[in-house]
C-alpha cells in the first residue's frame, strides 16, 4: 500500500493564490511617495539617512513632484531639464548629472510599462 499526498494542480492553484488587499487612498499615496524615495535613492545611490537633503530631492519637492505614479512619471524633458532647488538661500539649477539620471529612470520606466502591455517600442 502506497501512502502519499496526492494534489491536483486545481487545488494547489487554489491554496497559493495571493489575496488582494486594498489600500485606503491615504494608504496608496504614502506608498506612491515612499516609492518615489525608493526609485531614487536605488538608482543614484543616495545614502537613505541623507535623502532628503539630496539636490535631486530638493528639486522635485521644489516643482511639486511627491509621488512617482501621480506626478514623477507624467513628467517631460522639458519638466526635467527646468527643475531647480535651493542652495544656500538662490534657487539654482539642477545639475546635468542628476537630470540624465532622472530622464534615463523616466525612460526605463515607460520602455517596462510599455513592455509590460505588450507595445515593442524600437531600440
């Protein structure tokens, strides 16, 4: 006699399915601004203790970018290109280093998405 546990794909289908949980509005966008720091600090290596004194940081709270799906992907070059921030009491320009960084993050963001739906963008 042969003992053993026996489960079709059906049941072990059913057990493992993730439950959705559904956030409060509140909830969705502290998480959209925690994703926000998180994008960044990940891509340009900004130490996490000093984030939000980081030049990049003070330029898009400067322009009213807080959020990554509601604000930081709907922005342009041109949003880019004219961020600025305070340093030392003058509102100066963002340095070319960090807009690059911020238009290659915007730009991998859209060819994933995109990838994602199932568009082919060309190389």
């Amino acid at each position: 006699m042969e003992v053993g546990l026996k489960l079709s794909s059906r049941n072990v289908a059913k057990r493992w399915q993730p439950s959705a949980v559904a956030l409060t509005p509140a909830e969705e966008k502290k998480a959209d601004r925690d994703r926000l720091l998180t994008v960044f600090v990940n891509a340009c290596g900004a130490p996490h203790a000093h984030v939000k004194r980081h030049p990049v940081v003070l330029a898009l709270k400067h322009a009213g970018i807080a959020h990554f799906h509601l604000d930081f992907i709907h922005m342009t070059a041109a949003d880019i290109n004219a961020l600025q921030h305070v340093k030392s009491g003058t509102l100066v320009p963002l340095e070319l280093n960090f807009k690059m960084i911020l238009q290659a993050l915007l730009a991998f963001h859209h060819r994933e998405s995109n990838k994602r739906r199932g568009r082919h963008m060309s190389d």
